[in-house]
C-alpha cells in the first residue's frame, strides 16, 4: 500500500480558492478530518481534500498543484523537477507538465528560477535529442507546445493577481527568430516582478519595436534574441532602435543564447542578462520615475 499523502492547511486554501481560517473551521466542525502533528499543525489527506473539491462548488478552484505538493514531500531543487519535466515532454503527459510547471511555482519556486533551470534546460535537451535522431521532430514539437500551453496558463494566474498600476514593458523576438517559448518566459518573468506586459511575439521586425517605442510609451523594452541569421543587419537596425529608446527615455535589455559575447560587445543596452533571472533583477529594482523632469517651469494644467 502506498503511503498516505499529507498537504498542509495553506496548501489546501490556495487550491480551494477560500482563506487558511475557513480551513482550520472546516476541520474543527469535521467537514474536513485532519491529523495533527507533534507542532500542533493539521495535515489533511490529499484524498480528502479531492472528494470535498468534487462534492462542493468552488469558483477559484485550482488543483493543478495538490498532487505535486503532496508527492515532492520537500524535494524540489531544479534539477530534480527538471528530470521530471523532461520524462513527461517525452512522453507527450500534458496533465503531468501543467501539474509540475504550477505546482512548482505555487510551492514558491520563482519563475526566473523555473526558467533558468528547470524549462529551458528541458527544450534544450530535447533539442538535441532531436538533433542526434534520439526522438522525432514531432515528439520535440508536441513537447513545446505541451509547454507552452502550460505556461499561457500559468501566466493567466499572474495576470489575474497583478496589481493595476504597473510599469509598462514592451518586447518580443526579433525578424527570422521563432523561439516563442523564450519570449513567453520573459514576459512572464516582468509580469511577476510586477509590470504590465505586451509581448509582441516572434518574428518581429526591428521597425516594429522602434513603432510600440513611440505609440505604447513603455518604460522597458525587452529584446530575446535565441536565433540570429544576418549579424550585421540586425546590429544596424538594433542601434538605430536604441538611439531611439534612448531618445525617449525607455531602458533596453537583451538577453538570449544567441547574444554570444563577442555581439554583446558591440551593442549598446541597459542591462544584459546570462538568464532570465538577470532580467527579473532588473525588472525589480527598475520602478524609479518613468521620466527625468523637464527643466523650466511645469505646464500649467487646468482643474
């Protein structure tokens, strides 16, 4: 017989979508039995919880992260969540992938983390494993797209707790670049650390960029770069692009495996990242004034 599993009472609210307290009241008027532990804290069984989730109507509802919770049983470094992501994008377990990827996250692994070290290591390896015949091209794309639904789920969860008065921060993947995935992550890294994001996607002309400069007006502009095809006419755009961002006051940051060290060197930024944990730093600490102030008197503004 396998052994019970046992998930705390905040484990329980956050899935429920209902508060810690009226947890703790569900299982002192016995609705919901609980063991407690030498501390005094309540456990509850996972299989309890599931039959009260299908007897009862809960509007937020979300157990995409009990069964991860209730089987890591504390074990979550990266690189043993990425061992498991990994054997469910090769086995096509889209339930399996959306379980680990939220319950990760919602078990307070951050998304830079998630990213650096458990989701871009994975499609890199697949990757390769495609390269060499190990797996087919349509294994290696079933996996990406597993992912990324993951993943636009996930980032409806961030959206929905953001707050309202954000930063607004503008990026994507430039012409001939169709690494979504890599743009996806960025977005959802700023969105954590608290922006409000427009992604414009993969395959984006340099033009494009330089057009949402002027008509969004954001505060950061964000440029992944995973696949460069004309070196020299990507730089001539791209500094053309940050003469106008410079221009307006708008901080630029890059990142990507395909900015090797010696075209960082010749490209001017704001901030450059290995890995997207770089950008959430920057993201975090970039909540200053939007604008320097103009010099002279203020624009007189009537009531």
């Amino acid at each position: 017989m396998p052994d019970p599993q046992y998930i705390s009472t905040a484990d329980v609210a956050r899935a429920l979508g209902v508060g810690v307290s009226t947890v703790k009241r569900w299982v002192d008027e016995g609705i919901l039995p609980a063991h407690k532990t030498a501390g005094g804290h309540r456990k509850l069984l996972l299989s309890d919880v599931l039959r009260l989730a299908r007897e009862s109507d809960f509007p937020r509802l979300d157990l995409s992260g009990l069964q991860f919770v209730a089987e890591s049983k504390g074990s979550l470094e990266p690189d043993v969540l990425l061992q498991k992501l990994l054997a469910a994008l090769r086995r096509g377990e889209c339930d399996a992938v959306r379980s680990l990827i939220h319950g990760a996250y919602q078990s307070g692994i951050a998304i830079e983390t998630l990213a650096d070290f458990v989701i871009a290591p994975a499609m890199r390896q697949l990757g390769h494993e495609w390269e060499i015949g190990r797996i087919e091209v349509l294994h290696e794309h079933r996996a990406t797209q597993i992912c990324t639904a993951a993943l636009y789920e996930l980032k409806g969860v961030l959206e929905a707790r953001a707050e309202r008065d954000r930063p607004l921060a503008v990026g994507g993947s430039p012409e001939l670049d169709y690494h979504g995935l890599a743009s996806l992550l960025a977005e959802m890294v700023l969105l954590d650390a608290g922006w409000r994001v427009i992604d414009l996607g993969q395959h984006t002309p340099i033009i494009s960029f330089r057009q949402a400069l002027l008509e969004l007006r954001p505060r950061l502009l964000w440029i992944s770069l995973c696949h460069l095809v004309d070196r020299d006419r990507f730089l001539a755009e791209y500094r053309e692009l940050y003469q106008e961002a410079e221009r307006v006051g708008v901080a630029v940051a890059i990142g990507g495996r395909a900015l090797t060290e010696s075209l960082r060197s010749v490209m001017p930024y704001t901030c450059y990242g290995d890995g997207l944990r770089h950008l959430a730093a920057f993201g975090r600490s970039h909540h200053g004034p939007a604008r320097r102030p103009r010099r002279g008197r203020p624009q007189h503004q009537n009531p």
